[in-house]
C-alpha cells in the first residue's frame, strides 16, 4: 500500500472535529444548530434564474461565461468586490489587488502555500475556526492560542506571543467571529494592523460576515490600517450570495498579489466563471442593497428570538455572547456540563445537535478547553424552531445538572 504524506497523519485530529461539525448537517430529521449555511429562505433563486437565462447564450459574453476565465477572476465581479463591498466600507484598493477565488477557505490555503513551511508558527484566536486549524495542520504549522475578551483578540498577549514565538502569521476572524460571534474594537484592528507592520508578519484578516450586520456600529477593516502590505484580506460570497458558487476573493499588495496568481494557476487555474458571471451581473443589475437588507432582517430576529430563550431557559450560571451580526452566538454553560459527552444523547432524546465547544479550541489550550461551552448557529432556523427547541434544550441542561452533570 502506498505510504501517506506525512500532512494527513499531523491533520487528523483537525479533519475529526471538522467531520463531528459536518457530519451532524447530513441527517434530515434532526433540528440544526451546528451548521454555517445560509438560511434556505436567504438565496435569490428568482434573479439567479431570470440572470443565467438572459447570460448564458452564444454570444460574446456567454462564451467569457463558458470558457477559461482569467486568475485573477472577471472583471465585472472584482469591480463589484472594489466598489460595493470594499469602498463603502472604508477600504479603498485598486481593481489589480483584488482576486476571485473559489470560496472564501481558498485564500486561507493559498496563503499557506505561500507563507507556510513546516514547523512555521502562526497566532489564532481562542477559540478559533474549526476548518482553519484544519488547513494551518495540513501545511504542518504550529498553532499558538491567542486570548480573547468581548473586544476580540487581546493585543497585548498577541504582542508577547509574538516576541516569544515568532510567528509567520497571525489569524483572525476580527466582525462577528466564527465561532463566538466577537467582534473586534476598532483601535484594536488599527493595532493589530500596526504588529504586522512593526515586526513583519502576516495579519490574515478573514472577513466573511462583515456584511451581515443587525445592530451596532460597521467598523473599518484591519486592511485600512495596513501601510506596509503585511494585512491580507479575505471575503467571501458565501453567506451574502450562494456558498455553492463557490466564490470568495483576496485583498493583497501587488508584491504577494504577483506570487498569489502563479500558485492560483498552479491550485485550479482560475475560479468558476459561470458563477462568477452570474454573481457579477446579480452586483451589476443592483440586486444586492435588497437582498442584503432581507438577510439581515431574516437573521436579526433569529438573534433575538436565540439570545432570549438561552437567558429565559437555560441554567443559571450560563453566559452567551451577544452578537451584532453573523451567524453564531457562543454558549459557556456551568463547568459540570461536557457538551461533547452530552451530544449524542441530546441528538437521541431531543433531535437537536449544536457545534461541540472543544472542536473549536486548537493545540496549544489546556486538555478539556471548551467542553462546556457551544457554538449556536442561529441563522439556519425560524424564531419558533429556536424558541421552542432551546426550550427544551435548556430543561435537559437542567435535569442534567440536577443530577450531578455529565459525568452521572
Ligand atoms: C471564519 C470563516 N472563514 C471563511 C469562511 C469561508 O467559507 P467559504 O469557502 O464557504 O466561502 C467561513 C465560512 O463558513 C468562515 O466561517
């Protein structure tokens, strides 16, 4: 038998709390709130049908549509990322700084093609990305815990991780963090900005909630701040538009954006250019300030009707976050609770599953970091499905605690 890369036997612990997340999405009878998709109501299937329709046809733009398209992605869409989702949001950039890329996890893997050798330690927060432990694993990085507070990455512990470790990169997840819902203060992002600058390290500023906000006020990317290039920024179309297009995009100077387009050639070419045809054109048409608004007003009540039922139903001693936008609110249940042992017999008697606290805590935290705590996605389900499941969530929380915790 052929032997293995050595990257799949140091990312197997990775692709386990990445597969207890997705595996707990596959079953249809089951009331979700592990998941990170876009709600069934939120996707514009009458303008993508009415769009497609109209663009693909054998003329010159349904052939661009058909084709090859270039690496750096078509125009008509990065124009859109330039001037709808970057300008108005207190980052200026020039069209040739930015790439279309297949999602927004591409940019988080071309970054480790093109930073990251073996050994190489990079910063995260605690807790972090499930999926993005899992690819710094792949690419054999050291991951180094950051602590967080209810402004997001604490600088100062940053700054002396960063004089003790010396880290190539520094990964955060700064506007309604994945999976807290956190959100970085501004001065914090201008000095997170300034770290990289000073001691020439990587910021990877992976922003793929930003647009989704339903209160409190929008704060300038970290990317704005940067005046050296050493902030990269990545978003994506997949909570704003369709996670099956397949389309995210990369902020970079022209040095990396140079080096960030041969390893693009050398990964896939160049991104899917029926989709992004289509998303271009949805930007193009003036689809997207609605569609926006209908997301947030979709998602804010859903907030709302999640973080009063954890505060009316679940045991006292709990404490979530309060998100201003994204998706997820983050659930510290009382210590005696491990919401890892409990989730099978939560999925069995209640036919609910939520995102396992300890998945999301990387390497480097104490054994056991995070076990009482829960990611709840709150997009995925309607006020009433909320209400009434965290109901019943919560009195098993009780009961269990009643007698005695997880370990009766
Ligand atoms: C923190 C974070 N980064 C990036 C992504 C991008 O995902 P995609 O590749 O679907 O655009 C996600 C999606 O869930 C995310 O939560």
């Amino acid at each position: 038998m052929s032997e293995f890369s050595k990257r799949v036997s140091v990312m197997a612990n990775e692709v386990k709390n990445l597969k207890v997340l997705t595996e707990s999405l596959v079953s249809p009878d089951i009331i979700s709130f592990a998941g990170g998709a876009p709600a069934k109501e939120a996707y514009p299937f009458e303008i993508i049908g009415d769009i497609a329709k109209e663009v693909f046809k054998p003329d010159a733009r349904g052939f661009g549509s058909v084709v090859y398209g270039t690496t750096m992605g078509v125009v008509a869409l990065r124009e859109a990322v330039r001037d709808i989702l970057l300008k108005p949001r207190g980052l200026d950039v020039d069209i040739d700084n930015i790439m279309i890329t297949a999602g927004g996890i591409q940019p988080i893997n071309m970054l480790c093609q093109l930073f990251i050798n073996p050994g190489d330690t990079i910063l995260v927060e605690t807790p972090t990305f499930v999926h993005t432990s899992m690819i710094y694993k792949m690419f054999q990085a050291n991951l180094v815990p950051c602590e967080m507070d209810d402004d997001g990455l604490v600088i100062a512990d940053v700054e002396a991780k960063i004089k003790k470790y010396h880290p190539k990169m520094i990964y955060t997840v700064p506007t309604f963090q994945n999976p807290t819902g956190v959100t970085l203060a501004q001065d914090r992002r201008k000095q997170l900005a300034e770290l990289g600058s000073r001691y020439d390290i990587i910021i990877l500023e992976d922003d793929p909630y930003r647009e989704i906000r339903y209160s409190g006020e929008e704060l300038i990317p970290i990317k704005a701040f940067d005046q050296t290039g050493n902030t990269i920024f990545a978003g994506s179309f997949s909570k704003i538009f369709s996670p099956g297009s397949r389309l995210g995009f990369m902020v970079a100077s022209d040095e990396f954006m140079d080096k960030l387009c041969n390893i693009k050639l050398g990964t896939d070419t160049c991104t899917n250019t029926m989709t992004q045809t289509i998303a271009g054109e949805f930007f193009k048409q003036g689809h997207y300030p609605q569609h926006l608004e209908s997301l947030k007003n979709l998602y804010r009540s859903r907030r709302d009707a999640m973080v009063k039922a954890l505060d009316a139903y679940f045991p006292e001693g709990t404490k979530h976050t309060y998100p201003d936008g994204g998706y997820y609110v983050w659930v510290e249940l009382p210590k005696e609770l491990d919401t890892g042992k409990l989730a099978p017999e939560v999925a069995e008697k209640l036919n609910v599953c939520y995102g396992d606290g300890s998945i999301f805590f990387s390497e480097g935290n104490p054994e056991g970091a995070g076990s009482n705590c829960m990611r709840m996605n709150f997009s995925g389900q309607p006020e009433e499905v909320i209400t009434e499941n965290l109901k019943k969530l919560g009195n098993f929380f009780k009961e269990k605690l009643e007698q005695g915790g997880t370990s009766c």
